[in-house]
C-alpha cells in the first residue's frame, strides 16, 4: 500500500498552482469550466429547439408528414422493432436475418456480448506484491472482449398485421446509445488446474471465471426513433442526426424533451455559478496584483531616487579626505556609510552593503551573523 504523503504533496503543490497569483489560476480555469458549460447550454437549447418542433407520429402515419423530392425531415418515430428479413416475406430470409441469443435464445436484431476475464490475487505464504504486479493485476482484471452483432431492422405498428408500413432503420455511422436490455448475466467459474495451488502459494495470479453479459435489442420492443427521415424508392428510411443527442430510446417524445429541458436548466444554473466566480476571483487577483504593482512602481522609484541622491553623496565624499578607520572593509575606497541589521555593524559603504544583501546568505562581514537588510546612515 502506498504512502498517503506523496499524495499529500502532489495536492499541496496543485493547491499553490491553482492559487498562484493571488487567484489568478483559478478564475481562468472557472471561466474556462463556464465556457464550456455556456457551449453546452447552446447546444443542448438548440437540440431542445428543434425536438419541440419535430412531430411526433405513428410508422402508418408517416407518409403524410415527408416531403415527395426525397428531401430529409425531423421526426419522432413511435414504432416496434422488428427484423427487416421478417418483412420481406421470405423464411430463407427469415432464418438469416435474425439474431439469436446463446444463452436465452431471444430473437434480437442487435446483440452485443461481452467477456470478462475475473482474476484473483493472493499473496500466498512467502508471495509478495509490487506495484509492477498490480499494474499487472489490474490489466487483467479489467481486460475483457467485446462483440457486436447487427442485422438491418425496421420499425413498424406493432397492432398491425399484416405489416403495411414500416421505416428502415439506418444505424451505419451512428455513435448514439442504443436501448440494449441485459439479456444475460452469468457467471462461469474456471475449473482449478494442478497448478493452481503453486500460483496461489507463490502469490501469482490466476482466473477465477468468466463473467459474460449478452446485451440485446429483442424483437418487438417498443421503442422511439429520433432523425432525419425520409423516402428512397418509396420506402421510408430514417437515420441520426447529429444535432440531437438521441437516435434510439425507449423515451417518448414528451419524456426525452422533458429530459432535454431538464438538462438545459442545469447547464444554465452551471455556466451562471461558474461564470460568476470566476468573475469575482479573476477580479480579486486583478486588483491585488494591480495594487501590488503599484507598491512596486512606488518602492521602485524610490529606489531609484535613493540611488541617485546616494551616488551623488559617493562622488562627493570621494572627493573628500577618508580617514583610514572610515573607509569600506570591502572596497577601500569609499566611506562606511551604511549598518547591518540586527547586527548594528558599520563597516560598509552602501553599494558594497547592497551587494551583500544580494547574496544567497547574507551575512555580516565581521561577526558573520546573518543580516536581514542595512540601513543607511547620515552623519
């Protein structure tokens, strides 16, 4: 197990990042959440926009609604799904374009079956873990395989037979979620090899089961179709737009515009939140660090000024006579004019006092004592 110092560390160095210059990080990474949150409150509103407008109807009812010149509309399909081969009237057909489960034998138009490798860790008797063995733990626990079947579907009125309407289905291309129901969950245990007493005593790892789930979209589920619709060779297709975050759901129309609006409120309250913040932080840092530039402008100037009347009474002490107790321990040349503190020693000019305030630990150069700054001093 780790030591939770390291950590510690890592999220006081974050903290004294993100509160850097008084703030300043963190109002731009608040304004950038709002950005963001302000893009998504566009998009989802845009979305919500046009779903209100979509009309909403039967697969019998279809044909009414689409425009004659093949040109694409936005609706909401309510129909149940059925296999594209069961429409075509033939049994060849029939028995080839449906999916069936392994496990429960349901009629599926698509299955999507996944296998998880489950792999146990046990340290053992003298066995030991490092972290590269973890890493390694880990891999294999989350490693799994994953197969996806399709066959073309299409929607029509589940109270009608025989079937008269329907809607081709065209998923190609599409990344939205599909209304998968779990259709099987099993877990099968992996029968013990004579090894496996070895790689449990040495702290090795070894399987344990296999972990399958079957996910499928059965025939004759009732489920909403969401796109841009439209009639190819007299028969009606619809496909996803990417405009709109659903395609397939279980949803009716009033539930996924509920939903959408639900989200729309969110993201607005979130870019609100967000964006205040980061106004009020970004304008902290602004009149802190404006003030502390400001301080550093004044003590600048100073500095200079103080400088300048310094050099000016160099140039005329130089011209004087110094007596040999007076002159710089450093230079030789100048007069001591300025005292260490807390030391209180006098033994320096005040360039050569500034040089050695410069230094990495300034000390005094006659007891050696550390020294926090000079001070100068006016005969």
């Amino acid at each position: 197990m780790s030591s939770p110092v390291p950590d510690n560390v890592f999220v006081s160095q974050v903290s004294r990042f993100v509160l850097s210059w008084d703030g300043a990080v963190l109002g731009v990474s608040l304004a950038c959440a709002a950005v963001h949150s302000v893009l998504n409150f566009t998009s989802t509103s845009s979305s919500l926009s046009k779903l209100r407008d979509a009309p909403a109807v039967k697969v019998s009812d279809l044909r009414s609604i689409l425009p004659l010149d093949q040109s694409d509309r936005l609706v909401v399909v309510r129909g149940t799904v059925e296999a594209k081969s069961a429409v075509d009237g033939t049994w060849t057909s029939l028995k080839s374009g449906v999916l069936i489960s392994k496990e429960t034998n349901h009629r599926a138009v698509v299955v999507d079956s996944t296998k998880t490798c489950i792999v146990q860790e046990w340290k053992g008797l003298i066995g030991w873990s490092s972290d590269l063995r973890a890493i390694i733990w880990r891999y294999w626990r989350e490693h799994e395989s994953n197969l996806v079947r399709k066959v073309p579907f299409v929607l029509v009125d589940g109270d009608q037979w025989p079937i008269r309407d329907m809607v081709v289905v065209n998923v190609e291309g599409s990344s939205h979620p599909i209304p998968l129901t779990i259709a099987c969950h099993h877990l099968q245990p992996v029968n013990p090899s004579p090894f496996s007493f070895l790689k449990a005593l040495f702290g090795t790892n070894y399987p344990i089961g296999v972990l399958t789930v079957d996910k499928i979209l059965p025939v004759g589920k009732e489920i909403s179709a969401v796109g841009l619709c439209s009639l190819k060779n007299g028969v009606s297709e619809i496909k996803f737009c990417n405009d709109l975050p659903y395609f397939l759901s279980e949803m009716s129309k009033d539930e996924m515009v509920g939903d959408l609006a639900s989200s729309t409120r969110m993201l607005f309250w979130t870019a609100f939140v967000l964006g205040s913040m980061s106004i009020g932080v970004l304008g902290y840092a602004v009149v802190r660090n404006w003030n502390k530039w400001k301080v550093w402008r004044q003590q600048r100037q100073l500095q200079q000024s103080s400088q300048a009347a310094d050099s000016d009474a160099e140039a005329q002490s130089e011209e004087e006579d110094v007596p040999e107790g007076q002159l710089c321990v450093i230079c030789l040349t100048r007069r001591r004019r300025s005292a260490f503190i807390p030391c209180g020693h006098r033994v320096c000019c005040h360039p050569c006092s500034i040089s050695v305030e410069r230094d990495i630990a300034p000390k005094c150069p006659v007891c050696r004592q550390e020294i926090r700054t000079s001070l100068r001093v006016y005969d």
